[in-house]
C-alpha cells in the first residue's frame, strides 16, 4: 500500500503515519509545519518530509490513499491535485475505520473521560498480553506510539472524539468508526464553535449510539443525567449496561477499591477522584465485553497511573502535592478540583486554569464556567488577550471573567510571568497546588515549577 498524509505534523497524524510504516506501507507526507515532538519522531522512522510545504508533486496516480488531517485547508494545492486524480481521499477517521473494519471496535465517546478511559482498558488488555490495535488521545507509558494498526489483531480500542473529521468532511469523527462495544461516560457542551446549541451537540451522541453495529453493546455512565436519557432510549438490540463510582474508601491519601464482591479489600489505586473511579468502572464493563473477569481486570489496574496530563503528579514531598490536569472545561474543572480536594481533605487547595480553547474564551460560553472551581480554597484563571485576537474573538474583561465564575474566592490573571512570580511566592505547607490547562498558561515550566513548590 502507498499512502500520503497531507498534514502529517499533527498529534494523530504522525502517530497514524508512523503506525502505518510499521504495518508495512510506503508512506509519503507534508506539512507547512511539524513541530516537535512530531518531527524527532517522523525522523526516527525516516518519514520527515525533505522540505516543509506543501508538495504536489507527491500526489501520484498510484497513491493507494491520501489521507487529509485537519490541519489543512480545503483549498490546500495537494488535496485539490488529489481531487484531479480521482484518488481515494480519507480523514484519519475514515482511515481509522478502514483499517479496522473486520476487527471488533472498541470506541470511547462522551464529552470527558474518553482519554483515561481508553488507556485504562489497553493498560489491561497490554497487561495480559492481550494484542489489540489502538488510536489514543495521548502518549501512555508502555506504548510506543498513539495509534497502532496491525494485520494480526482482533481488538480495535479507540478514543472517539467528537470534533470534525476534516476540512472537507464535517461529521464528528466518532460517527464514523461504526463501534461494536460503545462507552459513553458524559455530555457536557463543548467546541461552541462547531455545534452551536447544547441540544445540537447533544444530538452528536444519538447519532453515534444510532450507529453501534447491530447486537452490539454500549456501556454507559448512569449518573450523568445525559447519557442516561440518550442511552435508555437506544435501540432494543443494543446491549445496555449502566456504571457509577464503585464502592472504595481513601486512606492517608490513597484510594483502595472495597467491595464484598472484590476477592480482596486491598485493591490500592495509584489514580483518585470520583470521575476516575467512574472511568474506571466503565473501562471494567468494557473489558467484561471481551473475555475479561473483574479478577483480572482489578489485578491489572492497580498498576495504572494514569494518562499524560490527566491529574498526572508532577512533584510532591509530605506536605504539598503539585498535579496538573488537561482539564478546560467546566466539567472537567469540577470534576478535577472536587477531586484533589476530596482526596486530600486536610490540605487547603490552589487550582489554577487557563482559558485557552475557542469555547472557552468565548464570552457566551464563559457563564458555564459558574462553580466550577468553587472548592478550591484559592482558585486563580489566566487567559491571554492575544490568544483572543488571534482566534477572532471578542475581547473579555477580568472583571467578566471573575464574574463569569462566581467571583469570590477567584482571582484572574493576563500576565504569565505575574502568575508564575505569585505562585512562587506563596507558602504551600500543607497545601496542593492544581494546574489546570490544554495549553502552558503561556511558557510556565510545570516540572521547574512543582520542584520549587516542594523546596
């Protein structure tokens, strides 16, 4: 198979070429921009493009597939060649499917959770040697790359993002990977710039459920008032099997699953917080699916630490903790400050995020932020006025902002170096420090950071 990735520098993108070399295919790519770690890792496998721009020359009539990540714009000069050609043009979704069509598809949707979820259940599946192919959110310990496609493997685990596909196909990429066990762990309105009204976003999740295959499964979170409704209401020939926290209790700092119907009440977890314990029920449920006892799962799990950024510990000592958490919207917020706080309840809490998504920094959205930081005994917000201009927004205030989020114990921030020099200052005896953010907050080094905290 000859392949080209128009865009080959993203995230998905140069894992899914890499992934692709590796099953044994010529692969070609292009990009106006690769960034590391993409370019390091695109040399390793000698896949950088000699030049960076676009190329049309690469696009040749005996390209098997041309795969379009959604970096690209819909006039890009090689997808408009490829046009010309007639030749078989993808999203990486499309592909994804493509490649793993007669496997049974594993898909993890919903609007939090999908990431952790899915690498909870390939940490079981990898601890039992258990050969799968895979596309993640993000680089887990023990893998190699974020995408895996292989002839041999039966099991297809994928993370099923709801944003679009590509520039010129629109549907949110989890419509497209048809799942044969589907898990759905929460809707909570995201990415307002793609679909407009929470009952339009909503209406993603139906569509997805509408195409579990047939006699197909869908686990899913029951306490989410959502899910609940969209999931009850599915098909009569999907399988439905409902999850929430299991039983588990927390001692000096650690969470130990224990319930009578564990073999033993010593199951300790190196992950804490009410929407992991879920996650983790649901990745449970998901695994049942393929031949996996709770034993086995449990005597799997107790090893996993967790995704890249999901409350992933970056420095600690006995009295303070630094986490830092991918968490941006209000949900997840929540969910993560409800978290650290509930985990250590004699430590006062310093929960910092940045507004750095299109959602976000928009001011329509900002109201949904209300509370979510609200059990913080400190909660600070930083955004960049540049980050607005540049994404076309309207300008907000910190006095909107601040507003937005319940005033009170929020403070906000536009100035990076202002908060980095601030928190620095701070005395964090018995006290965590939570960095919320999908971006840096502008430069902040995390690690330097959580290595002065503890000091």
């Amino acid at each position: 198979m000859k392949v080209h990735l128009i865009a080959i520098g993203g995230s998905a993108m140069h894992n899914m070429a890499i992934a692709m070399h590796k099953k044994g295919f010529t692969v070609t790519g292009s990009d106006d921009e690769i960034l590391e770690p993409s370019k390091s890792r695109l040399a390793k496998y000698n896949l950088l493009p000699a030049k960076i721009g676009w190329n049309v020359s690469a696009i040749r009539s005996e390209l098997d597939a041309v795969i379009l990540g959604m970096h690209a714009r819909a006039d890009n000069p090689e997808l408009i060649k490829a046009q010309e050609l007639g030749l078989k043009i993808y999203s990486y979704p499309e592909y994804i499917y493509e490649q793993t069509k007669d496997k049974t598809r594993i898909v993890v949707g919903g609007s939090h959770g999908k990431t952790t979820i899915t690498a909870m259940i390939l940490h079981v599946l990898h601890f039992h040697n258990i050969d799968c192919d895979y596309l993640v959110g993000a680089q887990l310990e023990g893998f190699d790359t974020m995408v895996k496609l292989s002839k041999e493997a039966k099991i297809a685990v994928i993370e099923g993002d709801e944003y679009l596909s590509s520039p010129i196909d629109r549907r949110p990429k989890f419509h497209l990977y048809k799942p044969n066990i589907a898990i759905l762990s929460g809707i909570a309105w995201d990415h307002i710039n793609v679909f407009p009204t929470f009952e339009n976003y909503v209406e993603q999740f139906k569509i997805f459920i509408d195409l579990i295959e047939p006699n197909g499964s869908l686990v899913y979170c029951e306490l989410d008032k959502e899910v609940k409704k969209v999931c009850e209401t599915a098909r009569a020939d999907i399988k439905k099997m409902p999850y929430s926290i299991p039983p588990h209790k927390i001692e000096n700092g650690i969470t130990i699953l224990s319930s009578q119907q564990l073999t033993t009440n010593n199951y300790q977890l190196n992950i804490f917080g009410d929407h992991n314990l879920m996650n983790l029920n649901g990745a449970r449920l998901v695994c049942n699916q393929i031949n996996i006892t709770d034993k086995k799962f449990y005597e799997a799990i107790q090893s996993f630490k967790g995704a890249a950024k999901r409350l992933e510990l970056v420095k600690k000592n006995n009295v303070t903790a630094v986490y830092k958490d991918f968490a941006h919207s209000p949900s997840k917020l929540k969910a993560t400050t409800q978290a650290v706080k509930k985990q250590f309840p004699n430590r006062q809490l310093t929960a910092c995020m940045e507004l750095h998504t299109f959602s976000s920094l928009n001011e329509d959205f900002l109201k949904e932020y209300d509370g979510s930081m609200a059990l913080a005994d400190e909660a600070i917000v930083y955004f960049n006025p540049h980050t607005i201009e540049h994404k076309k927004l309207k300008a907000i205030t910190e006095e909107q902002v601040k507003k937005a989020f319940g005033g009170g114990n929020v403070k906000v921030y536009t100035n990076s170096k202002q908060l980095l020099e601030d928190l620095l200052k701070m005395n964090f005896k018995n006290k965590n420090l939570l960095m919320m953010s999908s971006g840096n907050f502008d430069g902040i080094d995390f690690k330097e950071l959580g290595e002065e905290v503890v000091k």
